[in-house]
C-alpha cells in the first residue's frame, strides 16, 4: 500500500522537473568543462610541434631579418645608420649577412657534403625607425610570478610582432635586431638576444656603433640556430664539454681553434678566461649541434661522442 499522493511512478519513475533542470546543467558543466580541456590539449600540442621543430633541409629556410633603429638621431648616428644596410647586412664585408649564409653552407657541407646548396635565405627589411624601447622582458635572476613573467614575456613579443605585422614577409623565419644608442643600455640591464621557438622569432639586441654591428651578425647567427632546434652550450661563463667544444677529442685538448656556435667562447685552457669572438668566422657547428639541427642522425652522434672521431665533421 502506497502513501497518499505517493505512487511508484512518482518515487521512481521519471525525474521531477525540477531534477530534470539539475541533471542538464550538470550535462551543460560537464561538457564545456570537456571542450575547455580539449582546447587546452589542442594548444599543448601545437606548443609542443612549435617547439619540437626542425627542418627538413631539402629546402631553402627563409629568414626575414629586420634591423629596428631609434626614431631620432644625431649627425653621426645617422651616417652609421645611412650606411647599415650595406655595411654589415648586405655587402662583401666579413660581418654581413651574405657571408653568414656562405657560412652556414660551408658548416653543412662538413656534416652533409651532399645536399641543398643554399640551406638558409636572407631578407632584410629596414632600418625601421621606432619612437620607444620594447616592454622590460624578465631578466636574468629576476624573482617574478609565473603571472609577471607571462605578462612580461607577452608585452616584450607582442612589440615585435607589431612591428612584423607592419612589415610583411613571406618567410618563415625572423629575426628582429634593435640597435640601441650607448645611453640605452641600462635599459637593457641582463637582457640578452633570445629566441622564441613558438613563433619562430629571434631577438637580438646590439649598440649602436661599428663594434655593435659586427656582433649583431654573430648573435642572429646564434639564434637563427636556436630556431632550427640548437641549444646553448654553456654553463654560466664556461663553454659546456664536451658538447660546447669544436674539437673535445683534440690532443692537447686546449687551445681550441674555434668557438661553438651555441657556446660562442673559444676555450683557451682550463681555468683560463674563454677567447671572445670578433667575427662569426671563428665559430664552427659542432656535433651536437649538427644532431639537434637535423644534418647528421643520432647514431652518428653518439658514435662520435663514444670517441669515434671519424663520425665527425669532414673539413674541407
């Protein structure tokens, strides 16, 4: 016998409206909750391809580079300025971007003496004049929240890829190098030329003189390597053996002859303070390197760091 106004169908039947509107909006939670985690899964892995990135090498890789000057400047600055483009960026200087790319050719040919002749294009837009500094990035020992240094970060991008959007380019790659006068340069306190794998950005920052410009071509030569996949080969102010080292099987092993290219120090002996670099010539591809780029297979990498120095670079 069933209690009045309580029958089965009501106590177990059907939900009541009531229920009804509970159990869809738990559905509706449920369901955006679900996509929020898709979305989030979607991004990691674009993040992670972005990141995981190399060429193929059977093409050219384009790379736009954009020379970023202060907007007014003195007699003096402007001559150094007027003569940028075919000085150090376009000429038959040592420090240009066409002998970089001989360079990189040259430094492919010792690991793949068969291959694309021209691994690596130039583009050069500028000098663009700008009226303000970039956003402060985090620096270098910096105690910040993972919020500020996000922040930070984002501001610091988002100026570049501005000024890229205002000067369009069908390569892939790029490379932003802003000139700074010498007054600027506590500004730029512990910030360093970086590169951002995501967006395939490089950032290099350089004084406005002669001595800036030769060492700007050295830097995008640096992070050009960083966006093909290459990590630093240094460990605070020392080159990282043997990864960090041209030759680490050399006997004696010091003085080395070259400086690695993601270490850009010269190892002069142990204890001693490294050799600094005057112009890109002095820097060579080392095997790890040349592994994390894509021109050799691990196997050869690990024969050569197992001291089968015949798996190495084939000087011409």
């Amino acid at each position: 016998m069933h209690a009045p106004g309580v029958g089965p169908e009501s106590a177990w039947g059907a939900p009541q409206p009531e229920q009804g509107r509970r159990l869809s909006f738990a559905k509706v939670r449920v369901l955006i909750l679900l996509a929020v985690l898709l979305g989030v899964a979607l991004k990691y892995g674009q993040v992670k391809l972005a990141e995981s990135w190399t060429p193929d090498w059977e093409r050219t890789e384009h790379v736009v580079v954009r020379l970023i000057v202060p907007g007014s400047l003195d007699s003096d600055e402007e001559e150094l300025i007027g003569g940028l483009r075919e000085y150090a960026f376009l000429g038959d200087e040592i420090a240009s971007l066409d002998a970089l790319r001989d360079w990189i050719k040259q430094e492919q040919r010792r690991f793949r003496p068969v291959g694309n002749s021209t691994p690596v294009g130039f583009d050069v837009q500028g000098p663009i004049a700008v009226s303000a500094m970039p956003p402060s990035p985090p620096r270098s020992g910096e105690e910040l929240s993972f919020m500020q240094r996000y922040e930070r970060t984002k501001a610091f991008l988002d100026y570049f890829h501005q000024i890229g959007e205002q000067n369009p380019s069908e390569a892939a790659n790029s490379i932003y190098v802003l000139f700074y006068r010498p007054s600027e340069a506590p500004y730029l306190d512990k910030v360093h030329s970086v590169a951002d794998r995501r967006s395939r950005s490089g950032f290099v920052f350089a004084p406005l003189n002669r001595h800036g410009i030769e060492s700007a071509v050295i830097n995008v030569g640096h992070e050009l390597f960083h966006l093909f996949g290459a990590t630093d080969k240094y460990e605070g102010q020392r080159c990282a053996f043997p990864t960090g080292y041209v030759a680490p099987f050399a006997e004696p092993r010091h003085p080395q002859e070259h400086a690695e290219v993601m270490a850009q120090g010269i190892p002069l002996g142990p204890g001693e303070k490294e050799g600094s670099l005057k112009s890109f010539d002095q820097m060579r591809v080392g095997v790890e390197t040349a592994w994390e780029i894509g021109w050799i297979e691990q196997d050869r990498r690990d024969r050569y760091y197992a001291g089968d120095t015949s798996a190495g670079p084939k000087d011409e």
